[in-house]
C-alpha cells in the first residue's frame, strides 16, 4: 500500500476549493472533451459499472446529457449491487468481464489492478489533472500508475435532529465517548430511539463506527499504523481491537439504536431519521442531500466522538469511491466519459447529493450544504485524520469484516474474538495472503 502524506496535508490544501465552494461555484468548461461525432458512424456502446445507493437517476441523467453531447457513444449504465464495490469487482476481474468504466476504492486492490494492467492510466485525462492534489496520492500506485478519480472529499459524520436535542434538554454536543453514550440515555429517557444503525448494511458499520474506533482506538496511539499495518506488526487482537467491535455492540446492548436494527438497510436507515424515528444517524457527507434537505426538522452534524475524555477526536476523511477505465478497446471513449463524470457531468449529481467535490475548478452552478463545507474546513485543521475502511484495508478482509460486524451485533461472535480474526486476516495479507 502507497504510504500516505502526513495527515497534516489537509490543512490549508482544501482552501482553495472551500473557497470556491462559498462562492457557489464557477464554469471551467475547457476541463470537458469536445463532441466528437463522427458522420455515418455507428454508435460505440461503453459499458459503465457505477456504486450509486445515492444517485441512480442522477447517474442515468449524466450518461443520457454524455451522450447528446457525444452522439457517436452510448453508454449502458449498470450499477453495482452487495455490500462493497471489490464483491462486485472480483468476479468480473477473474472472468475477464470487465466494463469499460467502473466505480473504484482508492486502495491497495484497485492499485495491484493497476500494476497488473487491468485499469487503464488515467493521468492524462482532465479529471486527473482537475482533481484536488491532496486526492492525488489516493489514486496513485506504488509503481506510479494513476488508476482512478475520486467521486468527492468523503467523510463519515453524526447527523442529529436539533428539535430532538432541544426537547430532550441536551444544549452541549458530546465531545468523547463517554458523553456520547450520556446523550444517548438522555434521549432515550425522553422518548427518542437515538441512534439508526444500519445494520442489514455493513459497508456503512464499516464506513461509521468500525471507521472511527479504528481511528481513535487504534491509530491515535500508533502514528505508524500504516506501515505497521503494511508490514504485519500492527496487532489488534488487543482490548483496544476489541473495543473497536465492542462500542458497536454496546450501544445496541443498552437499546439505543432503532427495533430491528440487524435487518434496516442503508436506504430504510436514512429513511427513519428523515422521517423522525431517531434523534442520530451515523452517516457520509455523500448522503447529506438526502438527510439535510427540505426536513420538517432542522438538521445538524458533528464529529463522532469515538475519542477518550482528555483526547481529541479522530475525524474519518479521505477519497470517496471515485472511477477508473478498464483496459478494453473502448477505453478511449470511457476515457470521455470519465473527464465528463467528474467535469461538466458533475453538477447534476452534486446538487442532488450535496457532498465535497473532488475537483479544483468547478464547472456550472454547483449546490453544497454549508454544514457539510464547514464541517470539513473544521476536520481539516485537525492534526490527525484516518480513511475511510475501505481505503486502507485489504479486499479480502473486507469480505470479511462485513459478517464479523454483523456476527457481533447478532451475538455470534464476541469482540474480541472478532478483533482477533481482524488480526490474523491482517498478518496474513501482509505475509501475501498466506494464510
């Protein structure tokens, strides 16, 4: 795995796009590829394999307004299903069935892609040059292969009804964990469930509280986590590891998250907190379209606070899933769409999803959510930030990770015991996937 810059790089490298962002964004229309039609030709259909929960109408808006503006390509939009993009991605890779253009993860599996030439290098493209340089390092392999773009600056944050708050007496947001868990039995003796747990959803335990405790638990503790992680010796089958999965499960123990909360998809899990049914969600800055929108309730965010008292907070911040080009022979009109998924394509899903763009100039009239743009100003300045899961584990601990999550929430499995299984699928990817 490419050793990261110090977290420190997010410091100040945002401002120029958080500048843009208060200025409501700027038209670059240069950074799109021309029409390129040509007379009497038949239309090359491309393929595109897309991670969308969020944004499915919005995609097949921007393939249909791809297409008028090059009439000599058809895109056939399938999306990707399951838990994570690598389940969708690894049959297809083993098959040599790839799309043309897929949704990827900045990490260590779509980088040996890369090595083994399977994704095509997009460092020439105008995405590429237009993407945040702080992004850059995510999407760059350890043998200098540029394999992807990000989809936006991602981050997994609390979202929480202020009239809930309010009703309940809470005038002081939590600022550790230990007053987390006091928020949460305030609001639970006030009537409120307080807190949505998706947990029919593992992709988003893992992108949430797995994603935090890691931080705070873990790499708060060890400012070499990554190339312990990379060589072997970062151990987790410790308390601390077993933390990570044991604050999941006590927050369920202690009945502050919603009634059949091993079965409430992603979908179902915004839809109870947009619909009143719990005070919190543990959720991305990507779905802030759909939780902070037109809301009879006025919304709010705040750091997770997965730190000790007397520590502070580790924010999760990284690359969101982004795109890369597969190496088939429409490469080169993937290649278009791709500058045009994150160019002139990207104000009809950003002013629905109302994230963090990845790009340096922004094309049209671009829509965020203040909170969301404050927010990430403020985590920026923090000394230590952590990826998302998804960015520094193995795909095949991720495969695994999901059901240990769920297994520790059904009772299946103990904490430690799953932190113990973390451990050893950890040691043995570092050992080359010996196990």
């Amino acid at each position: 795995m490419r050793e990261r810059s110090t977290p420190s790089r997010w410091t100040g490298l945002l401002a120029p796009l958080l500048l843009l962002l208060a200025l409501a964004g700027c038209s670059d229309d240069s950074q799109v590829s021309a029409p390129s039609a040509t007379a009497g030709a038949a239309p090359t259909t491309i393929t595109a394999l897309v991670w969308a929960p969020d944004w499915p109408k919005e995609m097949h808006d921007v393939a249909a307004a791809f297409s008028r503006e090059h009439p000599d390509i058809r895109v056939d939009v399938q999306f990707m299903i399951g838990n994570s993009v690598e389940e969708n991605l690894k049959p297809k890779v083993a098959a040599n069935q790839l799309p043309d253009l897929i949704s990827i993860n900045p990490n260590a599996y779509a980088a040996s892609l890369a090595e083994q030439g399977v994704l095509a290098e997009v460092g020439q493209t105008a995405a590429w040059s237009n993407m945040l340089d702080l992004l850059k390092p995510d999407w760059t392999s350890a043998g200098g292969k540029h394999f992807g773009v990000a989809g936006g600056v991602a981050a997994t944050v609390i979202y929480y009804n202020k009239t809930m708050f309010r009703d309940a007496g809470i005038s002081r947001l939590p600022q550790n964990f230990e007053e987390f868990l006091a928020v949460c039995a305030q609001l639970k003796k006030a009537g409120y469930t307080p807190l949505v747990l998706d947990g029919g959803f593992p992709n988003m335990l893992g992108n949430g509280p797995f994603s935090h405790g890691f931080a705070n638990l873990v790499a708060a503790n060890r400012p070499d986590w990554r190339a312990a992680l990379a060589n072997g010796s970062l151990d987790l089958d410790t308390a601390a590891g077993a933390d990570i999965f044991g604050r999941i499960k006590l927050l369920a123990a202690r009945g502050y998250v919603q009634p059949d909360y091993l079965n409430t998809g992603y979908d179902e899990g915004i839809r109870l907190f947009t619909a009143g049914r719990a005070a919190m969600a543990f959720e991305g800055t990507w779905a802030a379209g759909r939780l902070m929108v037109g809301k009879r309730d006025e919304v709010g965010v705040f750091i997770p606070p997965w730190n000790a008292p007397g520590k502070l907070a580790v924010p999760v911040v990284g690359s969101e899933t982004g795109f890369a080009v597969c190496n088939t022979r429409h490469r080169a009109a993937a290649m278009q769409l791709l500058d045009y998924l994150v160019g002139k394509g990207f104000v009809i899903q950003q002013n629905a999803r109302r994230n963090i763009p990845p790009m340096k100039q922004l094309p049209g009239r671009m829509v965020t959510d203040p909170q969301i743009t404050a927010y990430i100003r403020e985590v920026s300045a923090y000394p230590q930030v952590v990826p998302p899961y998804y960015v520094f584990l193995p795909a095949s601990t991720i495969e695994q990770l999901h059901p240990l999550l769920q297994d520790v929430l059904a009772g299946k499995t103990s904490p430690r015991d799953a932190a113990r299984q973390l451990d050893r699928s950890l040691r043995a990817e570092a050992r080359g996937g010996a196990h």
